[in-house]
C-alpha cells in the first residue's frame, strides 16, 4: 500500500481515483459542508462531537447526504483504519468529512442538483511545518476583512464557502513568520480565524467571543469543559479590539493544533509571563489529559526529525 484511501460516494478509492465532476456545486459554487477531527496515536478525538456538527451544518444547509450519522460515523472509522499502514512513527491524520449538494443538473434550474456528494478522507497533519508557531506562539493580526455577518449566512455552518477567511489570512500573511489572520466582525469586534477560535486571559478570567458571530469549534468547547474543571471563570461576550490588545494571554484553539499560544497581538506582544502563559499552560496540559496525548511534545518531536 503505497497510496492513501479515501472513500467516495460508497467506494473506497486510492486517492487518485477519486474525482469530482466540474459540474459539481462544492466545486463551482462552494455548496458544500465538512467537518474535520484529528487523531491521537490513530484514535479519532470526539468524532461523535464532530460528527454532530457535520450533521447540524447538513440541515441548516439543507442538504441531504444519504447516509445516517452511524453510518457516516462507520466510513470516517473504516477510512482511518485503512489509512493506518501508511503512518509514520509520532505522525496522526486529519481526517475530513466532505458533503456537497451534488450536481448542477444541466438544462435545469439553478437550484436543482442531483443526489450529494460524498467525500471521507484524511492527510497527515502538518507538524513540523506548524510546530513553530507552537513553540514560539502566534503573532496575530487584524485585517482589514470583516467576518460575513450573521444575517448574510450562519457562522453555525461549516461550508465550504472559506474564501473571507482565505483572503484574510491572505492579508497577513506577509507581516510575520508566525502571522495568524484573526477577523472582526461587522460590529468592530473579535470573531474568529480560519478554523480557529480565539481565547484572551485577563485578570485570571477566560474570554470568548459569543457563538452568535462564529462557528464554535469542537476544540473550543473542550477548552470550556476543561476551564471549568480547573476552577478557571469564563465569559462569552463581545471583545473589543482595545481588549485583546491589553490581554495577559490568548491561545486559539483548533482541530490540529488543540491549543496554540499567542505571543502578539496586532504587534503588542502579550508574553510578559512567557509562552505560553500559566493558564494556556494549565489548559494545554489538561488538554493533553483529555486527549491522552502529549500534542505539545508531538509537535516538538516533529521538529528533531
């Protein structure tokens, strides 16, 4: 086995076999939705979690995959396992679920499509290309993108539709080695990045922006279990640029990183206690816990290879 697996509209196919029609909507008109969990030492974290998610993005969206969420949950699974020879020593997958409307169909209307398509796969996840940024924390910065409000489409959905998150990560891009793209909202407050959320640490007490204005990540939700576990006050509410900026820490939080400490924030820097801060630190080894993976040393690792 010399090539991943992936599984695509009931086969399971070497990658290179699988193809996606021009025609198809996820492809010419971004109509589509996914969701994406990581492994740890080959074990799906919270796919249940994940799973749900993909499920509440397919109906908002109004599409319909075909399959159950335990069948769907069954082929993430199968998907990983035959994937699992082509690993090497301390790697792990991120693993995908990819749902489009299907195909225009043509001489119809533009809203007809047929029957969805559906996509399993999975890659390994990029450790030794984002183990620095763990190591030394993120410089954020704010373009000058705003994140596509509530009323013109529901953070809630997971689509495909990232291309005000591309651009402004496009944006930054240039400004550091270590640059992360973290968007305002319409109203001029902090939102999200590109499947990222952000966390700030003031005073001891956790902020959050409220899940009105972004897509709460799965990570994100781990990170307020464990804050209240460890006894650690958390706000969701609306942060004001002014507010990050003064912040004592900030970490995000994502499906391949878990937590990634912030060193600075528009050129503030915001590591007077070191990265990460005593509470990224608290959380991240909690973190490790839960997963029952050291993902810090994991990407450290990468970096020795």
């Amino acid at each position: 086995m010399t090539e991943r697996i992936a599984y695509f509209n009931g086969q399971f196919l070497p990658e290179s076999k699988v193809c996606i029609s021009f025609r198809d909507r996820g492809f010419n008109l971004g109509d589509a939705v996914f969701d994406a969990e990581r492994t740890f030492a080959g074990e799906i974290f919270r796919l249940k979690a994940h799973i749900d998610r993909l499920y509440q993005s397919l109906e908002k969206a109004s599409i319909d995959p075909g399959l159950t969420p335990e069948e769907m949950t069954q082929i993430t699974r199968e998907t990983v396992a035959q994937n699992s020879p082509l690993l090497a020593p301390g790697e792990d997958y991120w693993v995908l679920q990819r749902v489009t409307r299907g195909l225009n169909v043509v001489g119809g209307e533009l809203w007809q499509s047929s029957g969805a398509t559906v996509i399993v796969e999975c890659t390994p996840l990029p450790l030794r290309a984002r183990a620095p940024l763990l190591r030394d924390g993120l410089d954020i910065f704010t373009p000058s993108l705003r994140r596509v409000p509530p009323e013109s489409l529901d953070p809630n959905i997971k689509s495909h539709n990232y291309l005000n998150l591309v651009m402004a990560d496009l944006e930054v891009r240039d400004r550091s080695t270590h640059a992360w793209a973290i968007l305002l909202d319409t109203r001029g407050f902090v939102s999200e990045g590109i499947g990222s959320n952000i966390f700030f640490v003031k005073n001891g007490e956790l902020l959050t922006a409220n899940v009105d204005y972004v897509l709460p990540g799965v990570s994100r939700a781990v990170v307020l279990e464990l804050a209240e576990a460890e006894g650690i006050p958390v706000r969701e509410t609306d942060i004001s640029l002014e507010q990050a900026h003064d912040a004592d820490e900030a970490f995000i939080t994502s499906t391949s990183f878990c937590i990634c400490p912030v060193r600075s924030y528009d050129g503030t820097m915001l590591d007077g206690h070191g990265v990460p801060g005593p509470l990224t630190r608290q959380l991240s080894d909690a973190f490790s816990r839960e997963a029952g993976f050291d993902f810090v040393g994991q990407y450290l690792d990468a970096l020795q290879g």
